[in-house]
C-alpha cells in the first residue's frame, strides 16, 4: 500500500454549509480510517487493509463497519451550540448521547469530561483510549468522538460500533502490547440496541437536530 489517502469527506462543501446538520453514515464495506495526524505507515503495506480514508480529525485509527451508529454534527460558528472551548464542545455531543442511550440501555451511562486518557501506546486506535466526550456504560467505552474544528465551526464526529474493532490489531504496523485487551468496547448488540432508528431519533431530539441526512459512504 503507497501513496496517501482519500479524505474521508468534502471537507470543502461542509465548511460551505451554514445551518447545523447532523448525519447518520453508514458503509457499504468495513473502511480503515487514519486520524488527520497519522501517516499512512501506521497500517501494514500489504492488501489485507482494505479501504482507506483519511478524517480531518485528532485521535487514533478507526475501524468503520457497516451497521456502526456512526452520527456526525455539523455546528456552524454562528449556531447557538457552538462552543470555542474545545473540551466543551466534545463533552456536549457526548451529553446528547448520554440523555439517549439512557432511554434504551440499562447500566450507568456516563460522559467522559476530564483530558484524554489510557496508555499513551494504545492511543494509535480510538477505542482504545479515553478522550473528552467519549461514552461509557458500565466503565466501557460505547461512543467514540472525535472532532475537526475551523473558523467556520466545529464537525462532531460519533461511533457506536456494530462489532468488535479486534481486526484492527492485524491492520497495523506495529501493535502496542495490550492493545487487543484494551480494545474491548461495547457494541449494539452487548448494549441490546437492535432499532438503530430509535437512537438516531432520540440523538436528533437530544441535540435539537430538525431534520437528519443520510450519507452512504463508498470505499
């Protein structure tokens, strides 16, 4: 595998984009996604990666599968849930996620407020760490987030995963010792979130979204 890699969006267009949008993605394969800092040597160089895309966002490798609860947030800087603090801005998304999984799962659902956290090593794959916004029930994590901010607002980036994200392991380069053991998050199916439609509409309540979009992403 040489050369770089795709944007994971038009990030051009969403920056064009003046009233507050909130998206469910969802893909036609599993995709490989690098964090907006990693190199492209992160992932070992041979077919076996699959798909690969690159977001404009901080944080670690994301292995993106179909039926993940991917949900996006598009908050343009003149809307009234723009926020200039960082922090504030991830801990918000991941409050709306808080008010909706705590309709549908039972255990104790809570927002991660504090800096990013976990062993510095494991920080190579988003799961595998805590950053600010991030969801847990039961002390494991659910809902991963990232952010990608610029004049014109914020993208709040969300993943509840479908299934396990263990295959990334065999994905990298090098893979930190503890890695696979750190990676045990939840899933739809352990949090018995079988109507994905459910929690987007409780997100779209949550975040005081009108209307929702729907994107299909090809490799």
């Amino acid at each position: 595998m040489t050369g770089d890699v795709a944007d994971l969006f038009d990030y051009r267009q969403l920056r064009e984009t003046a009233v507050a949008t909130m998206t469910v993605v969802d893909v036609a394969e599993p995709i490989v996604v690098l964090g907006s800092a990693q190199p492209l040597g992160t992932l070992r160089h041979d077919a076996t990666v699959g798909p690969v895309r690159r977001r404009r966002g901080g944080g670690g490798v994301v292995l993106v599968q179909p039926d993940d609860l991917w949900v996006d947030w598009w908050i343009p800087a003149r809307d009234p849930r723009w926020s200039d603090d960082v922090r504030a801005g991830a801990v918000t998304a991941g409050r709306w996620w808080r008010d909706a999984l705590k309709v549908l799962v039972t255990g104790d659902v809570e927002v991660h407020e504090g800096p990013l956290s976990g062993a510095a090593q494991h920080r190579v794959v988003c799961f595998a760490g805590r950053g600010p916004g991030e969801v847990f029930v039961d002390g494991r994590k659910a809902v991963g987030l990232t952010q990608w901010r610029v004049r014109e607002g914020v993208l709040l980036s969300s993943v509840l995963p479908a299934r396990s994200s263990a295959a990334l392991v065999g994905k990298l380069a090098i893979a930190p010792e503890g890695l696979a053991d750190a990676l045990d998050h939840h899933t739809r199916s352990s949090l018995g979130l079988d109507d994905a439609a459910a929690v987007v509409d409780l997100l779209a309540r949550a975040s005081g979204s009108p209307a929702v979009l729907r994107q299909r992403l090809l490799p």
